[in-house]
C-alpha cells in the first residue's frame, strides 16, 4: 500500500524547490546548473527535471551547454510572498547594515526594508515590529570616516563599471596623507575593520586600504588598466610570498584569553609543553600590528623567532616609554 503522507510532503518539498529555483533564475542574469545543485543538495539530473518542469509551465528559460539557464528579459512574475522567517533574517540584516556599512549604502538597505515590509500580510508585520527594536548591534570601532558618507557605494560602482578612484589615504605608518588612483578590486571586512583591495597606481602594486583610513574618495573617467583576479585570489598570492614564521612561548593559563584574537594573526598551530604552550603564526606584520599585540599579554610570554620581532617589541616598549615620561 502506497504511503501518501510521503508522497505529499516529497510533492511539496519538489514545488517549494523548483519557486525558489524560478526565483533564483529571476535574480541573477546567467545561472549555472551547478549553482542550483549545490544550493539545493540534489543531483544535476534533478536540476534538469526541474528547469523542464518551469518550461512546461510556460517559463521561457534560455539555455547554453556549459554556460547556464536565463530568464528572457522581460519575463517577471510579481514577487513571492516573504515567510515570517525569512523577513525576520532582513530586520537582523538591517540591523548589520546601520552599524556596518556607510550611510549612503545603509539608506539604500532601509529603503529596500520598507519594500519587503510592504510586502508582508498583517500579522507578519507585527511580528516583525516586535522583534526590530529587540536587535543591537555596535561595532568595536569607526568602521568609516563620517565626512564620506558614500564610501562604499563609490567603490561598489568602480568595481561594477571598472572605473578607477581618485582618494586620499591616511596609513598608519606615514604622518603624511597621500593622494592616489587606485582600481578596486574588492572589499571585505576582517579584524573588526572593512578594507578594500585594489591595485595603487601610486606603488605600482597591490594595496589594502582600511575603510576609516580614507580621507577623500571620488568616482573618476579612468578606465582599468588591468584584468583583475578575485579578492581571494589576490590576497593568497601576496600571503604566501610575504608571511613570516613566528614562534612564541606562552603561559598555559593566559592562552585561553587569546583564543578569539590568535586566529587573526596569523594562527597555524600549537604545542602544549607542560605549564607553557608554544604558539606558531605566519603573519604578515612584525613591524606594527603583531608587536603592538604581543604586548597585549608579553608579560607572560617570551619569542622565539624572529629576533626581528623582539627588536620591534623593545622599540615600541621604549617608544611607550618616553610617551610616559611626557
């Protein structure tokens, strides 16, 4: 006897599948076979099911071996009614974006909230106004510099339309700002910061630029002089090249208290030696960044390598010094 309790919920489940496929298809221009299947944890034979069942149904859907399924232009259905729970991720997103993002781009997010709140039936949206004044969120540090309040939004058209920036940058290590071209790359946020990676016309190379360091930042007419690799790509090639080993001795009860900062620096591994523990990193900055960390919990520490590391430690402690002496 068939079980068709199983059979509805199977039916159910394949239909929720192939509208968030439909709706996938409809927010992207190209979508690969691939894509689906990994969202979706089914086989690409399913996925091919699946796309014949939208076309029966009248969708035009376009498609090219090796390239993906497209939607022809035009082609819109209204949009799918929100669940409760998906609205309720926004609000926590919306949240993110007030404290971790520029103004500009957090207007545009509070203006796309209102239309996904418009959305909502009546009972939802109570739901959801009982819970938005319930999330706070407050970064650790000024993520942008107030007098730019369009950051971002610059940088996400230059990388969109490949158009370089003209910007003034303020660096940690120069007294001096500096103006330079840069084409962005991309952005990404690490260390409690967000920073963006482009090639600097002005160093020939490429550079990381922190977000509140940037004093001045404008769009220009300049086209990319270069074909770029991922964000990801880029950042693991220059790692790899620039990484210095570094060894040091810790007291077996202060380790706890740098677990969450440890990985930041650089982190590979470690080696419990009895009321010590030996951590090792390949980090990038022994000059500024690791030493001013090391500082942190020095008192109950010792380097082992690179001696270059302890100079930079004694010169920042001597530095501190004469700042006390003042």
């Amino acid at each position: 006897m068939k079980d068709y309790t199983l059979m509805s919920i199977d039916t159910t489940k394949r239909f929720d599948r192939i509208i968030a496929i439909f709706i996938q298809l409809q927010s992207k221009r190209i979508v690969k076979a691939k894509e689906i299947s990994e969202r979706f944890q089914v086989s690409l034979r399913t996925v091919y099911r699946d796309i014949k069942t939208l076309e029966s149904c009248g969708v035009p859907i376009a498609s090219e071996a090796g390239v993906g399924y497209s939607i022809l232009d035009g082609y819109r259905l209204p949009p799918i009614m929100f669940s409760r729970e998906e609205a309720g991720s926004f609000v926590a997103a919306e949240k993110l974006m007030q404290q971790f993002s520029d103004k500009s781009l957090g207007a545009y997010y509070e203006s796309a909230m209102f239309k996904i709140k418009s959305v909502l039936r009546g009972k939802d949206k109570d739901w959801i106004a009982s819970i938005e004044s319930k999330i706070t969120v407050n970064p650790a540090h000024q993520l942008f510099n107030h007098k730019i309040p369009d950051a971002l939004e610059i940088l996400f058209e230059s990388i969109a339309e490949k158009k370089q920036v003209f910007m003034e940058y303020q660096s940690l290590q120069s007294p001096e700002s500096k103006e330079r071209y840069i084409e962005p790359v991309g952005v990404f946020h690490e260390n409690n910061f967000w920073y963006v990676l482009g090639y600097c016309h002005l160093r020939k190379d490429y550079r990381q630029f922190r977000t509140n360091r940037i004093l001045f930042i404008k769009r220009s007419d300049l086209h990319f002089t270069l074909k770029h690799h991922s964000v990801d790509e880029i950042r693991n090639k220059k790692q790899e090249t620039e990484k210095i080993k570094v060894r040091v001795l810790i007291d077996k009860n202060v380790v706890k208290h740098i677990e969450d900062d440890k990985k930041h620096y650089g982190f590979i591994s470690q080696k419990d030696l009895g009321e010590l523990v030996e951590l090792s990193f390949l980090t990038e900055d022994i000059e500024h960044s690791f030493p001013r960390w090391f500082l942190m919990f020095g008192e109950y520490a010792q380097i082992i390598e690179p001696q270059e590391l302890k100079k930079n430690v004694k010169k920042l402690i001597k530095r501190i010094e004469k700042q006390m002496e003042k």
